[in-house]
C-alpha cells in the first residue's frame, strides 16, 4: 500500500468516527389543548436521559447521537405517551409533542395555600381544586351548585321564602370560611346570604378550595377553610354562546342566556375576558298551598378580566363585575310585596372590582404584587306579612388594598426558600335598617394585617411551610396572633404526607345569617347581636395522605384527611324570647368551647379516558362543650343543629374526552337535627325533627358536533338533575309557616336542555 492510498483511508476512518461521536440536540414544547405545559417529564428510557419542561413548555435534550430515538412524553394528570424521532445531524430537531389530559387538576398550579404559584402535588397545604369542567358535566350553572361537588364542602338552603344559601366547611357555617374572589376578601358578609347562587358558573376558570385553617395569611375568617373563586382568564381568542333551560317538576321554568369573549393579541401580551349572563327562574310551589317555596329569581351578570404585560417584568390585571338580582318568594308573586300575604323581595346592585400589579425583579429572585379591590352593594328590601311596613334598606361596601414582597433564596441552609412578607388592609361597611322591626345593623370593621411566611424545601422530599399573621381589629382592643405551621413529605414520588396547625379569629360583629329575617308562627324572627360579643378564637389541626399514580392507560389516586377544631369562646345563638312587637328573638353571643373533628376520604380514578371517578366523603362530629338553649320550650343541645354527621358526592363521567360524554352524580346528606318553631300549622311546641338521609342523582347527555366551515362546535345537551325526586316533602303550609324548616336538597326532579356554541 502506498503512501497515499494510506492517507485517504486513514481520513476516511477517521471522518467516520468523528461524525460518530458527534452529538446533537433536540428541542421543543409539550402542549395540551393549545396551553405549553410546564414541568412535563421527556425523556429517552433507552438513554436514562430526561429533562422537565420549563415554565414556558419548553424542553431541550443535549449529547444524542443522530438516529432514531424513542422519546416518552408524561406528567401527572396527562396520558403518558410514546413518540418516535429522528435526531438527524447539523441543526437542533425540533419536535413539539400535545398531551391529552387525565385529569388536568391533579398536579396544577395553586395559588391560595401559599399565596405564591405552586405546583398542587408540591404544596405543603392540601389544596382541591373545582374547575369549569366540573361545572359542565354537573349542569351546575351557578357557583352554589357546583361547591358541593367538593369534598369536605357542603351547600345548604336555610330559608323556604327566599332561599339563601351558605357553604358548610367541615362542619362549620358559612361565617367560618372565608371567600376570595381572584384572591382578594372583598365577599362581604351580606354577599354571603345570595352571593353564592349569584355567581354564575361563566364567569368562573376555578375554584381553589383549602379545609381547615391552613390559609389565614388572608384574614381572620379562614377558620373552617378558604375558597378562592378565580375568574376566567384571557388565554386565547375565542367565543362560546350557551343556553340552558330547566323544567322544575314539570311545572316552573329556569332559564340561562351566557355568553364568553376572549381577545388576545398575537404577541399574547394583552389581553380581555369578557363574560354575561342572563337568568329567569319563576318561582315554585311544592306543597300547593300558593306560597313558593322556591322564589322568583331575575339576574343579570357580566363582567371582565384583563392583563397587560409589558415586558417579562411587568404584569398589569384589571377586574370588574356587576350583579343585577331581584329575588321575589311568598305569594302573590305579581302584586306589589307589600300586598301580600306573606313576602320576602330582595333587589341588589352589585359591583366588584379589582387591580393587581406585579413586578419581577431583574435578578428574577425577588418580585412585588401591588393589589387593591372593592365590592358596593345597594339593596332594597321588604320581609312582611298581611301588608304590614316591613320595607327595609341596605349598604354594604368593601375595601381592601396591601402589598406582597416575595424572595427566593435558591441556596438557604441547603434547600430552597421563598421568603413573603406583606402588608393590607380591609374595611368593610354594613348599614341594614328595617324601621317597623326596630332592627337596625350598623358596623364597620376595619381589619389591618401584616404577614410574614416561610415555604422552605429543605429538601426534595420536605418541606416547611411556617407563617404568622398580625392583626389588628377596631373591635377589638389586643393584637391578636394567627400563626400557622404546615409540613410537606413525599414518602414516594407518588404518595405525599401533610400535617398543619392553623390558629384563627374572628372579631365580634353581626354574620351574614343575623342579617336575614325569617317567618315564624305568623310573625318573624330576629337575630339580636350581644353588646358584650368579644372576639373568637380558634386552633385547627389537619393531617392528610394524597396517594396519586398514572400510568399510560389508567390514573388513580385517594386522599385521607382528618381535621381537628376546636372553638374558643364560640359563637352561638340563644333564645331570648320574644320582642315587645311579638317577635321572636335570638341572641347572638360568647358560648364556651366547640370542638369539630372528622375524616374526609376522596377517590379518583379514569381508565384511558373512557371512564373518569371522582367522588368524597366526609364523617364528623360538631359539638358545644356547653348545651346552647335553641328554645325556651325544649331542653339545651351539644350538638351543632342542621349539621349532618356524614354527607359526599360522586361524578361518574364516561368517555370524557369524546364526542359524546354520559355523566351521572350525586349528593349525600346524611341525618341532621332541624328546629321547627311553634305556631307553625299543626306544631304546637319547638321541636327538633331528626331528617332522612337524602341521596340526589344527577344524569347528563351531550354531543359535541364540529362545524368544519365555521371552525366551532356546537354541543347539545340534555338531562335530569335529582332524577329520584328525594327532596323535602313536609314543608309548613300557609302564611305562618316557620320558613328556615327546610333541609335536603335546593330543588326537586328537574328536567334540563343545552346548546352550546363556539370553540371548546
């Protein structure tokens, strides 16, 4: 071989192992239903080489040899799933890859258990989440009706004639949760007696719910919990328009006009959400007496949620809603209130408004959030019997306003930490007055707060969550302390263990069920407040184990939570007597202690998208150390009255993700003890009556069609809600009855139809 033929093979050789060795890269981003999804897992088994996608989507793979490669695509709460790719040499490949969700709330990110976005399964509180998905296969149309289908959390209806509702948190009332609306207090204690019912389900993207008093870094109410109702987002440019109509017995209708609009701009810098609704519910008589029992209900609803960011730094959101509502029950419908028998009218004006401002640093350590908010409400009112004066008014405002400072010290004492602290301010007003009950409402409650929190991943496995809040009332002359202790383990990648401590208060002021007025024995009933009331205090336990494992065909997962409250200093309501006008009169006072305690247990499961199981129950016990004198008549309780010791729900959802989806859900109220007053027809003394167990099923049907030539869907949908009719059937006759005997379920056997228009 000569000199030269030796060279060209020995560079023939030599190119061949260099472009051998040679490695390249691929990169892209994993979507699902057009959103980039962030910490996704892609990897190449083969390999042992992974990354996660970043909080943009994006994922990029270094030092692979060109050729043929099988990546595997998955995350928590999406099919995992198995592409093949062709590395070839020169450039960076580019491959995007879209998932189909498995259930897109198992590991979202959270906002309210750390006032900070977090990843679910990484949150040291234990946070559910209720999103628009589940608004939809339920048929529920209005924030009220979709809450129960939350385990933990249950809906009552406490009036016959008007029917305001309160959400029942671990046992507790509704003056023991505290609401957010896009993370801010302003639901007021008024908003509270109708509010739930007046938000409709449009309007909401989710709903984060906490049990137990691991969030009082927002206030003094989170004692049984904290809901916090996030409003549509601006993600993309589309439209939906929707009808739904209800027939109730076969006999009243319920009507829902809703529309959504979302405009964002090609460089997703800015953009508007725009939601209306429109309702019309006649009112109905389920005893044939002539007096409703579910009341007359006209609302008009929209509003809007925008963003502007400016550049990656800086992030403007602006918030409004406005509620129109006029609520009328009793008889008489069509006359003037005050000419009727018996009536309850209510005509609100609502407005809720807010503005959050948040900067990111330039070292991307350290960001603020500048943020206030306010709600106004304007209400007429009339409660009354034989065209007695019973009209009445109401203001009611809320103000609130703070800062949030956040660092992230990336290397503290080997872990990570993100260190808040923070500074707001809420006031609230309340004026309720009816001249001819001499009942009068006038407070204003002032509470200002600073807090400090600590969310430090001491490692991958665990992590402390500590926080203190101050706060000072001006009912209150001490500051008082709510500090709150909160521990993440993850035992396995799929199993995490929670533990916290939450200390709470409430100041002494009028609740939102003193300021509503019911029937009894032909007259009415008011709630007095004790001029004496001090503050309530509170210490809460909760201990939870969240079990969650997906595969590519089958994700299932369960929760055990129980719970410890004990109330100090309780609030309570004691039967005084009646008034020099004959009316009834409850005291609202200092009782001792009150302890709450259970176990909430949660399953979910869904097998290759075809079938999908969500369901929770809950077992408690609520009891007064010291008995309360609910009647003069009848001897004290210990036990928490309307308050049932079990009660769950289930969704059974088949074919999901399909064309066509079948769901079926429930509600269980167990047994529970209601007062029914005397002077009600046929009841002569007070009496506790002791409730059925109440099972209501739920059965929807839909279809999606795709109008190729319009680019949207058009979803038609029909069913029955409580299709087995399991509701109250001893309602109290005429115009004496005792109008807060009512329990079960909201409605009964009711037939529904839908359409639905635009891009889903």
């Amino acid at each position: 071989m000569n000199l030269k033929t030796l060279l060209t093979c020995s560079l023939a050789v030599f190119t061949s192992l260099s472009a051998y060795s040679q490695t390249w890269s691929i990169k892209g981003t994993i979507t699902s239903q057009g959103r980039s999804l962030s910490y996704i897992g892609v990897s190449i088994p083969r390999l042992n080489a992974g990354v996660l996608t970043d909080s943009t989507g994006v994922y990029m793979l270094n030092s692979l040899n060109a050729g043929t490669h099988k990546l595997k695509v998955s995350g928590v709460g999406f099919s995992p799933r198995l592409f093949t790719v062709n590395i070839a040499a020169g450039d960076t490949t580019i491959a995007d890859f879209e998932l189909t969700s498995a259930d897109n709330t198992l590991d979202a990110v959270v906002v309210t258990g750390t006032r900070t976005a977090r990843r679910r399964l990484s949150s040291p509180v234990a946070v559910n989440i209720l999103d628009s998905k589940t608004f939809n296969i339920t048929q529920s149309n209005t924030l009220s009706e979709g809450l129960c289908f939350q385990p933990g959390l249950r809906m009552e209806t406490d009036c016959q004639t008007c029917n305001y509702t309160q959400l029942r948190m671990n046992g507790m009332g509704g003056a023991y949760s505290q609401m957010l609306v896009n993370s801010r207090p302003v639901f007021s204690s008024l908003m509270s007696l109708y509010g739930l019912e007046q938000i409709p389900a449009n309007m909401i993207d989710r709903v984060e719910v906490i049990r137990g008093g691991g969030s009082v870094l927002y206030g003094s109410s989170a004692i049984a919990g904290t809901v916090n109702i996030i409003t549509k987002q601006p993600r993309s440019s589309s439209f939906t328009l929707s009808n739904n109509t209800s027939l109730i017995d076969g006999k009243r209708s319920d009507n829902f006009l809703n529309a959504n609009l979302n405009v964002v701009n090609d460089n997703q810098n800015a953009g508007l959400s725009f939601f209306a609704s429109r309702r019309d519910r006649q009112d109905y008589d389920a005893n044939g007496d002539g007096f409703s029992e579910m009341p007359l209900l006209r609302t008009n609803s929209f509003g809007f949620n925008s963003f502007l960011q400016f550049d990656p730094y800086n992030k403007l959101e602006i918030n409004g809603w406005s509620i129109y509502e006029e609520r009328r029950g009793g008889n008489k419908i069509s006359d003037q209130p005050d000419k009727a028998d018996q009536s309850e009218y209510r005509l609100h004006n609502i407005l809720v408004g807010g503005v959050n401002y948040d900067h990111l640093f330039r070292n991307k350590k350290s960001s603020i959030s500048i943020y206030g908010s306010g709600q106004t409400t304007k209400r007429n009112h009339y409660t009354g019997t034989d065209q007695q004066d019973g009209w009445g008014k109401t203001k009611d405002y809320t103000l609130q306003g703070g800062i949030q400072y956040n660092y992230t010290a990336s290397n503290f004492l080997g872990g990570k930490n993100v260190l808040t602290a923070g500074v707001e301010n809420q006031y609230e007003y309340t004026f309720d007055e009816i001249e001819a009950y001499d009942y009068l409402i006038d407070q204003g409650v002032n509470l200002a707060g600073v807090f400090l929190q600590s969310d430090w991943e001491i490692t991958d496995k665990f992590t402390l969550l500590s926080g203190l809040r101050l706060n000072k009332s001006n009912r209150v002359d001490d500051l008082a302390f709510t500090p709150r202790l909160s521990t993440l383990y993850k035992l396995t990648p799929e199993m995490q263990l929670r533990a916290s401590y939450a200390r709470g208060f409430k100041a002494p002021q009028a609740l939102e069920t003193d300021m509503h007025i019911a029937f009894a024995g032909g007259g009415v009933s008011l709630i007095r407040v004790d001029e004496a009331l001090k503050q309530e205090t509170s210490d809460s336990f909760n201990a939870s184990v969240d079990f969650n494992r997906a595969s590519e065909d089958f994700i299932y997962g369960f929760t055990f939570d129980g719970f410890h409250t004990r109330l100090h200093d309780a609030f309570i309501l004691e039967d005084i007597g009646e008034d020099k006008n004959g009316n009834m009169q409850y005291l609202r006072k200092n009782g001792g202690q009150a302890t709450v305690k259970g176990l909430t247990f949660e399953a979910r499961a869904n097998y290759m998208q075809l079938v999908q199981l969500e369901s929770g129950v809950t077992v408690q016990n609520s009891r007064f150390s010291e008995a309360v004198l609910w009647s003069e008549e009848q001897p004290s309780s210990h036990k928490f009255l309307r308050t049932p010791d079990v009660y769950g729900y289930y969704t059974l959802s088949f074919l999901p993700q399909r064309r066509f989806n079948a769901t079926l859900s429930g509600v269980l109220t167990g047994p529970m003890e209601v007062p029914h007053l005397a002077g009600a027809p046929g009841v002569e003394d007070d009496e506790l009556k002791k409730t059925s167990t109440y099972f209501e099923n739920h059965l929807k049907l839909s279809y999606r069609f795709t109008l190729k030539d319009l680019k949207q869907d058009l979803q038609l949908s029909l069913g029955v809600q409580n299709m087995f009719n399991q509701y109250q059937n001893d309602f109290d006759i005429g115009k004496n009855r005792d109008s807060n005997y009512i329990y079960g379920p909201a409605r009964p056997r009711t037939f529904f139809l839908g359409v639905k228009f635009g891009l889903m």
